[in-house]
C-alpha cells in the first residue's frame, strides 16, 4: 500500500455540516414508522450546541385521548425522539442512543396540530448521555419538558 493509500484508508471520516445533517434529515426515505406516525420533521441542527428543533404534526386521528387532547403518552414519544435525534447529532451522526430512563413532566394539553420540539444533549460521555426536552404550542406555550438518560452506541455496534 502506498502512503497516499496509507493515509486515506486511515483518515478519519470527514466531519457533518450542520446543514449536511439537517439535508440527510430531510432527504431520508427510510424514516422510522414511530417517527412517521408523530409526524417528525427536522427543523434545524446544532453540533457545537448539541441541540435540534423539530416539528411533530399530531394527527387527530391517530393521538388523541377520549378528551380530544394529545395523548400522554405521544408527547412523551415526541420528546423522546427530540431528544434520540439531539444525541445522534452531538455524535456527529455516528451513534444512536437508546433511552435507559426518562422523567415527564406535563404543563397543559397538547392538541393536534403543529408542535414544536427542542431536544439537547446536556452531557455527551462514552457510556453515558444526558438529555433535555420540551414540547411547545402553536403560540409558543410549554407544553411538556422531560429530561432523559441514554447509552451512546456507534452505529456498527446497533443490535436491533
């Protein structure tokens, strides 16, 4: 092997853009049927703050309790998907990160429609990632907050 070839086989993948990120988000055909079912999209992303915004369209006729509300248990599947997708960005879209626990706490009902998502990793280690979320309104009202535990796993290693 030469040293050129040397050099390339040993490189170090080129690090994700923001944007690039943001881009395979959006292009995606393989989305997970959880995530379709929320509604998920990507609004946008940021490595250096470890974060991301999204944007779950509750659909009426898949979430609601016998209430007309959101379903408690969606919201707390949206905020764990913000907060899945901010760790798979402060990896740099190298792991995922299964949730070992997560704590809800819920301010007022959500309703179908539009909601916001604002995942973040609070703290990114080898075997341990802690995370923030919170759900908001159209008009911008908190919705829900959770915080969660999760083990980093490289993408290679993931058994389904």
């Amino acid at each position: 092997m030469t040293d050129v070839a040397a050099t390339t086989a040993n490189a170090e993948p080129e690090a994700l853009t923001d944007e690039a990120i943001l881009a395979r988000f959006l292009r995606t055909k393989n989305q997970p049927t959880g995530s379709q079912t929320l509604g998920f999209r990507m609004v946008s992303v940021s490595q250096a703050t470890k974060s991301v915004e999204v944007e779950f369209d509750a659909k009426a006729e898949l979430l609601l309790n016998p209430m007309k509300q959101i379903q408690g248990g969606y919201l707390c599947a949206m905020l764990d998907e913000a907060m899945s997708v901010a760790c798979m960005v402060a990896s740099g879209m190298t792991a995922v990160a299964p949730t070992l626990e997560m704590k809800t706490s819920f301010f007022r009902p959500g309703a179908p429609g539009k909601i916001k998502g604002v995942g973040r990793v609070v703290k990114w280690g080898r075997q341990v990632a802690f995370t923030e979320g919170e759900l908001y309104d159209p008009e911008g009202r908190l919705l829900a907050k959770a915080t969660g535990t999760a083990i980093p796993t490289p993408f290679q290693n993931y058994k389904k």
